[in-house]
C-alpha cells in the first residue's frame, strides 16, 4: 500500500490531564496554608525560613522532602527567637555575694556608738575588702613606745568588744608603727613594738571582755603598711595604730585551718 493511501493512525486521547489541574490546585493550596502558618506566627525570622523553604522546594521539586522537614523543625522545642535574645542580652551569672556589705550592719551600728570617738579622731570605722576595720590611734590607746593600753580608753574598747561577740567571724589585730626606728631594753625594733601590740589587745579582750580565743590572731607590720605619709608628724600619727580586723566570709577561706582543744582540726 502506498504512503498516501495510509491512513495515519490517530494518537490516544489522554485521560491523565486532571492530574495537572490537582497538582496546581494542590501546590497553590499549600502555598495558602503555609502563608496562614507563617502570618500566625509572631517570629518573624520563622516565618522568612518557612517561605524561603518553600520557594525553593518549588524550584527544586522537592516539596515533599520540604514539608517533612519542615514537620521535623516542629516537633523539636522551639528555641528563644534571636530577636529577643539580642533584646534582653545574654544570660546573666548569678551573682556573687557582696563581701563588704556582709559587715555593713556591725559597721553602722559602730559608727552610732562610737560617734563621739570617731569624730575626735580617736578611732576610725571602715570597710575594706578583707573586712570591718576598727582603727584605734596610738595616741589615744597607747603610751608612746609602750604596749600598755591607756586605761581611760576601755569603755571605748568594751563597746567594741561587744559588737565583736555579735559575729563569728575571725578577728585578726594588727599592730603598725611609723618609720622611726626604736631600740630600747623592752623593744629591739619596730617590729617587736608592733607585736606586742597586738597581743596586748588579745589579752584584753579575752580575759576582760570574754571573746573565744579561738577567734584572735596577731600580727605586727611594724613600718611596712602605712596608711599615710611618714614625711609628716601628722602621717606618722596616723600610722601609729592598731587594726582590729574583722574578716568577712571571702577574706576567712584564705586563713589557716585552726585545730579546736585537744588537737582535733576544726570543720
């Protein structure tokens, strides 16, 4: 048979084309639920990753893939929006306890007591970072060059020692002279003057005024910490003196380990 008598063949109609009709209807349905999603969020930068995901899986083909990772992100918790994170800062660490306010009350209530003193210049209240500092002026508590104390001075030291027994903390009494070197039969050296300062004001409050031993320690700095200038007469004075310290809870973990009676280390 000729081409021409040929009868061509016609081609079968498809009957699958609705299927291109749902697939539109289906994508842009999606398109619509993953809008409504996105405007009921309040988190913005969600909201950006969810249609920039899905304009991509349009892109690519993948929109399967697309939602079930999207269906992942879901079920994880949801982490604090960067947006607020920059807004309230980072997480602060707690923070740590004051040490100088931890004696702020035996501080006060001093300066109420000893107002009078204070004024005068016989003494001096102040809060370090170690502790409570009762400073007691040489001129007033001690015969020049001698570790006696003055005995018109111990209603002043009885007001102190009383707030001392208020706390438990360690108390540590310093003594400090000025730069002028002493040598005599009683002190060979300011070092030895400055001590026995010290352990004459242990001594006192322990057996006139009943505070635990347990509690004291001595120290002599002789010249080595003034507080002001020796050039003067009025800073060698003022350098003249004995610290009562009262050390507070961060200054007490750097002292010895003290033994209670009988040789048991205390806890």
């Amino acid at each position: 048979m000729g081409l021409r008598g040929r009868r061509r063949k016609e081609e079968p109609s498809s009957h699958d084309r609705w299927l291109v009709s749902y697939a539109d209807f289906i994508t842009l349905m999606f398109a619509f639920f993953v809008m409504m999603y996105a405007n009921s969020k309040t988190d913005q930068d969600r909201a950006q990753q969810i249609s920039e995901a899905f304009k991509q899986a349009l892109n690519e083909g993948r929109i399967t893939q697309t939602i079930a990772k999207l269906v992942r992100r879901e079920e994880r918790p949801q982490e604090e929006p960067a947006a607020n994170r920059m807004l309230m800062g980072p997480e602060a660490p707690p923070v740590p306890a004051d040490p100088m306010g931890e004696l702020l009350p035996s501080l006060q209530e001093l300066n109420e007591t000893l107002k009078k003193e204070i004024e005068t210049g016989r003494l001096e209240v102040r809060l370090e970072r170690r502790g409570l500092v009762i400073s007691l002026r040489e001129a007033t508590f001690f015969p020049s060059g001698n570790d006696s104390v003055e005995p018109s001075t111990i209603p002043t030291l009885a007001v102190i020692a009383e707030e001392l027994k208020r706390t438990p903390n360690p108390i540590r009494l310093e003594g400090h002279t000025d730069s002028i070197p002493i040598s005599n039969a009683r002190f060979r050296s300011n070092w030895d003057l400055s001590a026995a300062r010290g352990i004459a004001m242990l001594d006192l409050f322990t057996s006139r005024f009943g505070l635990p031993a347990e509690r004291l320690a001595i120290a002599g700095f002789a010249e080595t910490a003034p507080v002001a200038s020796n050039e003067t007469a009025e800073g060698r004075a003022r350098n003249r003196r004995v610290d009562i310290v009262v050390l507070n809870e961060e200054a007490t973990k750097s002292q010895p380990v003290q033994t209670a009676p009988g040789g048991v280390t205390g806890t």
